[in-house]
C-alpha cells in the first residue's frame, strides 16, 4: 500500500510516500527555520503563509522523487494535530482536495503517534525494522516531552510528560539565553561539544521522585541566573567560553534526566526496547548517553525522521489507520 502523507502542524512543510508502513520512497520537508529565525520562534500566521507557498511544490517533489504519480498513490494520510491552528489548516484543506479530486481515501494521523512510529520505517528495502515490543517510547520535540508504553501499533499507555516546558522548547530558551543561533537545540549540542570540560557550574536535575513526569523550566531558570551572574560587569554578552560550558553543562542535566526517567519506566513495565523520537532525537550526545544506560535495545528513527517529517504519518496512517472524512476538523490540543 502506498500511502502519501501530508505534515505542516509546525513549521515544516512535509509530503512524503511510503510504502507498507515501511519503505520511504521520498520524504521532501521544506524548513522555514530562516523565515522564522528573526523572531527567535514560530510566528503562527507566517507559518501558515509559508505552508499554503510550499505545500503544492513539496508534493509535487515527493511523488517525483517516489518516482510515481497520484495514479499510484492508494490513499493520503494527513496530520489534523497537536500542533498550530492556521498551519495545522493548510495540511488537511490540501489532503481533502486531493481526496476528493482523486477519489483516494484520506486518513487523519496524530501528530505525535507519527514521532512514535518513526522507529519503523526504514530507507533501505534491505534493512528490516520490527521493533521489539511492548516499548517505551520517550517523545522528545519542540511542544511535546512524554513517555509512552507502546503494546503495538494504535494502543498506547501514556506514562509520564512534562509538567512545564518541553524538552526543545527549553533547548531553544536556553540556546537564546547563552546567545547561539536559532534554533537552540542543534546549536547547544554544537556548542557543548566544543566546551572544555575543567571548572563547572553544577545544574539542578529537577527529578519529580516517584512519578516520570518532567520539568525543565527550573533548570533554565537556573541557566539564565548563571548568565546573568556572569554579565554583572555590564558585559552584554558571554563570552564564547561561558556559552560553551553553559551549554555542556544543560545537555548533561537533560540527558541525565532522560536517562533515568527512561530507564526507571522500562523497568517499572519490564519493556523489551526503548525509542528516543522527534526532534531532540536528533541530538548524539543524548541517543549515545540513553544508549548506554538502558539493557534493552535502544531504537532512534532513520536519518531525516527525527524532526518534523511527512513519511512518518504515512508510515503512521498504515500501522494504525483512522479514515476521515471531508467534515474532518482539526484538533490543535489533541492528546494521544
Ligand atoms: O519534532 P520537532 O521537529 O518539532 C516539534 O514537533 O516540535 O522538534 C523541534 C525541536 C526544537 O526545539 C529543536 O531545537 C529540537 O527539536 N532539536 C534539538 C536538536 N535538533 C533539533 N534539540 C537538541 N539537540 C539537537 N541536536
Ligand atoms: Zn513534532
């Protein structure tokens, strides 16, 4: 079955095909991170904007490099949310009009089932994905941090989530309060690795004994008191040194929370694999560090289907497929 998938619910325009669940034939993602960089965050109303110019060539593009025409195509998966109202719009306004015009059937995909399926697909016919189940999953984007006990495909048991900001979300708080370049996240991790590893500020792990919920936003509170600390001598900015070991010094903090919260929910469900997926997936240092403390497989998704991407809700739409109809409504808060 090949299925096209439609994501905008941020600020990524993504179309890609896929087939059987499996196989990324394309996945084109048109990034407005320049657009948005001079705000230092995504403007809603730009997003959209940027979603309505790019939608139509994107998936020209994905059907090109599939190699295929809409002939091809069985059915259009589209993301109807979490994520931003007049962006989330573009996405399913477009896929309706390719249903309808194509006579295909369309299936609606949450957003965040999408990161949780990522781990399946693959971009080789030759590399075979299964992942071991029942998993935890530890979603970790720009607006999501939570921690999901997946059974199979469509039944899921949300075990934690953060109780403040998302994990990406103080990534990029962080990375602004240090002075790197948007967005923070790529840039902290840059950053940190470049940083000596003599004298160090020591951060809060705000642990939340007892449950896997998280929170971050104590620890970025204390990033932005060591900054400030720091520029008492009416400095307007760090120095490239500071910036580094204040860098290395969050990533730490964030990756030794995540370990231990991903290591005490599969012991607590005795899960037989471990997933890191969405954006901050992305990030080496974490996946290398979660990789070591967990004894069980760790899964992280395919190059390119970390951050937002479109092929992970075609691959979604086939592994737990839900059929929409042209009345379907978009759900910018939708849990799942
Ligand atoms: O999943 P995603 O593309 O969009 C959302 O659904 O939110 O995640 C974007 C987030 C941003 O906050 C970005 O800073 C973060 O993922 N991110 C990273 C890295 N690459 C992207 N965070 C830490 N390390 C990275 N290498
Ligand atoms: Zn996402």
């Amino acid at each position: 079955m090949k299925i096209l998938g439609i994501e905008s619910s941020c600020d990524e325009t993504s179309a890609a095909v896929v087939d059987d669940g499996r196989l990324v034939q394309s996945n084109i993602v048109a990034s407005q991170i320049p657009v948005h960089e001079r705000f230092g965050g995504v403007v809603p109303e730009i997003a959209s904007r940027q979603h309505v110019l790019a939608i139509d060539s994107v998936t020209h593009s994905a059907l090109d490099n599939a190699g295929c025409t809409l002939d091809d195509i069985d059915a259009v998966a589209v993301t109807y949310g979490p994520g931003l109202s007049g962006p989330l719009m573009v996405g399913t306004t477009f896929a309706k009009g390719l249903s309808l015009s194509r006579d295909l059937p369309m299936l609606s995909v949450n957003h965040i089932e999408g990161h949780v399926l990522s781990v399946w697909l693959s971009h080789s016919k030759h590399i075979f994905r299964e992942p071991r189940l029942p998993m935890i999953s530890l979603v970790v984007s720009g607006g999501h941090t939570e921690l999901h006990l997946v059974k199979r495909p469509g039944e899921y048991r949300r075990l934690g989530q953060t109780r403040d900001d998302a994990v990406g979300e103080a990534f990029d708080k962080v990375g602004r309060l240090l002075g790197l370049p948007y967005p923070g996240g790529p840039s902290i991790e840059l950053a940190a690795a470049e940083a000596d590893t003599s004298p160090r500020v020591s951060l809060p792990r705000p642990w939340l004994p007892g449950t896997l919920d998280f929170s971050f936003s104590g620890l970025k509170t204390a990033v932005m008191r060591e900054v400030k600390q720091r520029l008492q001598d009416g400095r307007l900015e760090l120095e490239s040194d500071e910036a580094k070991s204040l860098a290395s010094e969050f990533q730490d903090a964030v990756t030794d929370i995540l370990c231990r919260k991903l290591c005490d929910a599969v012991t607590e469900t005795q899960a037989s694999s471990a997933a890191i997926v969405g954006g901050v997936a992305s990030n080496l240092f974490i996946r290398s560090h979660l990789a070591e403390a967990l004894d069980v497989p760790l899964y992280v998704p395919g190059a390119g289907l970390s951050a937002d991407n479109a092929a992970m809700i075609a691959g979604a739409a086939f592994w737990s497929p839900r059929r929409a109809s042209m009345d379907l409504e978009i759900q910018p808060s939708v849990r799942m």
